[in-house]
C-alpha cells in the first residue's frame, strides 16, 4: 500500500479526498476531468526478435537480454547501448513468469503464518526468494539491514458518558497509563470548517492540561498532530474519520506523540467539548531490525543510475498478494529479463523494500545511507506498488501535479517519468491512462524529498471507480478498485492478469527507455 501516515482522505491513496480539505474539494473526481491521453509510442516500431540480441541464459529458464553476467562485467560503450532495448525488454517480459512469482510469494506467506509483514519469518522468507532469483539471473545482490519498530495493538477501548464508542488505536501509538486515562474531551479546533485541522499549534492554543483533544482527520500527518496536541499539554487525542469507515492509520516514527485512537465519523459528530471520556489502548512498540533487496547491472555508467523499486513487505492482516506481491514479481520478472549487464548507458539499480507498510522505513533508511555524491548519481526513481487489483484503474504518478490532485510537483525529470510511463501504459493497450496523486504516500516520498524525480504506476486501492473509468477500463463502477485492500482476502484470486500484464509490460519499456535515453530528466 501507500503507507498510512497521513490525514487525507479515505487511506489517502489516489485522492485526498477528505472533508475540509479545500484542494480535494476542487479537485474531486467529478470536477478534475479525464487526462488528454500524451502521445502514443510511435507504432512503426517495430519490436526486435529476442533471437536478435546477444542473449546469455539468466539460470534456469528464459534467457536475459544482456549481453555478459557477472560482476566483472564491462560497462558498455557509447556506440553499444542499443536503442532497441526498451521494445525487446517489453516484448520479453512474461505476466505468467511474474505470476509464478505471486504464487510463490503466497506459498511463502501461507507457510509463515500467513503473512509477510515486517519482522515475520515470511517477510524473511521473502527476501531470501527474491534474493535467489537475482543471483540466478547474474546480480550481485545485497540485503543491507535498517533498524524498524514494530507496533501490536492488544486492546483500544473509549468511553464517552458511561457510553462505549467503537474505537481503534492508531499504529505506533503510545499506550495510556494502567488501567486507562480519563479526562475531559477538548475538541480541536473550535473554528468551523477548518481546512487544516489540528495541523498548526494554534489549533490546541489553550487547550486544558491533561485533556483528550478531539480533532477532524485531514491533510497533515497524523503524527504531527498528535505531536502538536502533546506539545500544547494533551494528555491523549481522538481522531474523528471524514466517513463511518475504519481509519488505518499510523503516527510513523515522529517523536514526542501521545496516545491515539480514531473513531468514524458519526460517532465523532456526537463528542462534545467538556465530556468525560476514558481511554484505554493496550500497545507494545519494539525495536527490531529488517532487510532491503538491492541489486544493480554492471554495465552502464555508475554516474547515471536508473532506480526501480517496489515494496515486499504485506500488513499483518494476510499474504499482500495484490499490496505488493504485484509490484514486487513484476519488478523481479523486468530484472530477470533485462540481465545483469544489458547494452544499457545508464546503470539500473532494482530494489525491494522492507517496512513500507508502517511508514516507508526501509526506503527512507535507505535514501539516508546515501552519501551526496551517491544521491547525485540517481538520475530517477521508479515506483511500482499495487499494479493488479481486481477492479483495476490504470494510474499514473502526477509529476508535475499539472492535475492539482492534491500531490506535489516533483523534482526535475518527475514530469519525464510521468510522460513516459503514460505513454508505455497505452502502447500496452491502455486506453485513456490517469493521473493519481503525487503525495509521497509510498516508497517514492523519501526520494522526491531528497531532490530525486521519481514516477511510477498504480492501480488503486480502496477508492471507488468511477463509470467514466468503468466504461473505458472495464471493471465496476462504484467499487472499490480493490476490495481486499489490507485484509485476509488479498491472495491470487485478488488478481487482474491483464492489469498485471499492461503494467507489466509498460514498467519493461519504461525501465528499458531510461536505461538507454535519459532524455527530459536533468542532470544534478
């Protein structure tokens, strides 16, 4: 998934789409309007036979498109790098092969308790598959370590007035002292409508020490406000959902929080400011340490690095069959295919990341490992996470947020990314490509923050499809574009194979196309 650390709109995927916030307000999916399709690939391109290339078996099963493995490879000439890569990389990629990969991933998931979450046997066990398949294929794979928190919620009770209220505790919250906390309710801010709430200090400006603050859910973290309303002297906070849905949620790593729970909406509207409330959440949060899978080609120049990556870690609650098996199998069949030392100019770095589900915390350590002069060698970054749900739309990043989705504008190049990847999309048959928030909410984030542009591709989660996209996409209108989003149900039968095929094939043309031609993506 994208991780949970935010206050939009409902999980804050594609959209933000929640109450106050006044830029989802304006641009809403009935008032953003469909994306003018970019230009298609040029159809006269005619795609090169894999018996064309210099191919050199990747292990056991189809042969790579490089042209030597191993690490003492040579990079490869300026003369050598071929155009053609990128339609022989798309062409040669196989959705069954990545499926294959998916219904290992579920055997690995169902051996290990069921789930591939951070910290488990099966998230290990994961690694060790992936880590495999790229030394069968030529790669000199790494799994650098990072320090990770992990988070169990063993109770979360509140009452209001003598009267339960259906609670649930938001992730990497604190727990209330023995036997709970009570204290009156302090509801934040006392401004209506506000399109920020509980984002800025003066929303907890004299509020009483020791209260429950009570605040709206919307547009900044849910850490930062529960840092906030510590800071201003609350004891615990309560934050009210924009619908009658669960919130998943998590406060991520900020420091100095105090106890959280959130509860939906109408029972929200009934809190009153001065009402005596308890609040009891039992929760445990333990230092661990967990694993990335990087790998890189030995050819192309290490000055100019091309970086794909995708999560492989699932939420607790099943396999993540769909978040982000899909992502991960896909990106290990296009590694697989493109081999370890391909007739590239660019270097392309793979990577698999641990513990985006509670915070995007492997892709951060990551980022943060690097020195100057290594951040200044990633030329882009590419993003893949959910690229097969069921009742799939076909997103792409928005870069430049030309679409005023409620994202950012990327760094240089993120427009590149965007442009390219649309284009790959609809050469993979795609009708009408849209564009989905560029909000930092997956393993992206930590990049575009260090002044990398990055895009990638997407295919919803728990947002509703709308008719328009129903009509030329296929699929429900009115659904959820997955309906086993973070739950038990998000297994192989969660899978679109022609989603995955299309995502599939654009992420082997876009990997292959900045691999040869970095074109539109500036140097740093």
């Amino acid at each position: 998934m994208r991780s949970r650390w935010t206050g939009t709109g409902p999980g804050g995927r594609a959209r933000r789409r929640a109450a106050g916030d006044a830029r989802a307000q304006r641009h809403g999916r009935s008032q953003r309007g469909m994306r003018r399709l970019l230009p298609v690939l040029a159809a006269g391109v005619a795609v090169t036979a894999l018996a064309a290339c210099a191919n050199v078996p990747a292990g056991p099963g189809p042969a790579a498109l490089g042209t030597a493995t191993g690490p003492a490879a040579p990079a490869v000439p300026a003369a050598q790098v071929d155009p053609g890569l990128p339609d022989r990389l798309a062409a040669a990629v196989s959705g069954d092969a990545a499926y294959a990969h998916l219904q290992e991933l579920e055997r690995i998931a169902d051996a290990h308790g069921g789930d591939r979450a951070v910290g488990t046997p099966g998230y290990d066990a994961s690694v060790d598959y992936v880590s495999g398949k790229l030394r069968e294929a030529g790669y000199e794979v790494r799994t650098p370590s990072f320090d990770v928190r992990s988070f169990t919620a063993n109770a979360a009770r509140l009452t209001v007035a003598d009267a339960p209220v259906p609670t649930e505790v938001l992730s990497f919250s604190p727990a209330t002292p023995p036997g709970g906390l009570t204290a009156p309710l302090s509801v934040r801010p006392r401004t209506p409508q506000d399109p920020t709430p509980g984002c800025e200090a003066a929303d907890y400006a004299g509020i009483p020490a020791g209260a429950i603050a009570v605040v709206e859910r919307g547009v900044c973290p849910f850490g930062q406000k529960s840092q906030l309303a510590g800071a201003a002297g609350a004891a615990a906070m309560i934050v009210v959902n924009t619908e009658d849905a669960a919130l998943p949620a998590t406060l991520g790593e900020t420091p100095d929080v105090v106890p959280t729970a959130a509860v939906q909406k109408t029972a929200g509207a009934a809190l009153r400011d001065g009402q005596q409330a308890t609040l009891v959440l039992d929760t445990t949060i333990q230092q661990q340490t967990s694993r990335n899978v990087i790998a890189e080609t030995t050819t192309g120049d290490p000055n100019r690095v091309v970086m794909a990556g995708a999560h492989l870690d699932s939420v607790p609650e099943g396999a993540g069959i769909n978040d982000n098996g899909s992502g991960s199998a896909a990106l290990l069949e296009v590694a697989q295919k493109l081999g370890a030392a391909p007739p590239a100019g660019q270097k392309v770095r793979f990577a698999w990341w641990g513990a985006e589900e509670i915070g995007l915390v492997g892709a951060t350590r990551y980022v943060e490992s690097l020195s100057e002069q290594d951040r200044a060698a990633l030329a882009l970054y590419l993003n893949f996470d959910m690229v097969g749900s069921p009742n799939a739309g076909y997103l792409v990043y928005d870069g430049d947020n030309s679409d005023g989705l409620g994202g950012q504008a990327g760094p240089p190049g993120s427009e590149t990314a965007e442009r390219v990847l649309t284009e790959a999309l609809a050469a993979a048959g795609v009708p009408g490509p849209e564009t989905t928030a560029f909000d930092g909410r997956s393993d992206y984030g930590p990049f575009i923050e260090a002044g990398i542009p990055a895009g990638g591709l997407f295919t919803g989660a728990e947002e509703l499809k709308t008719p328009e996209q129903a009509q030329k996409w296929g699929g429900t209108a009115g659904q959820s574009y997955d309906s086993c989003y973070h739950t038990p149900c998000d297994r192989l039968t969660n899978i679109d194979r022609t989603a995955l095929d299309r995502n599939l094939t654009a992420m082997g043309s876009a990997v292959g196309r900045f691999a040869v031609d970095l074109t539109g993506v500036p140097a740093r």
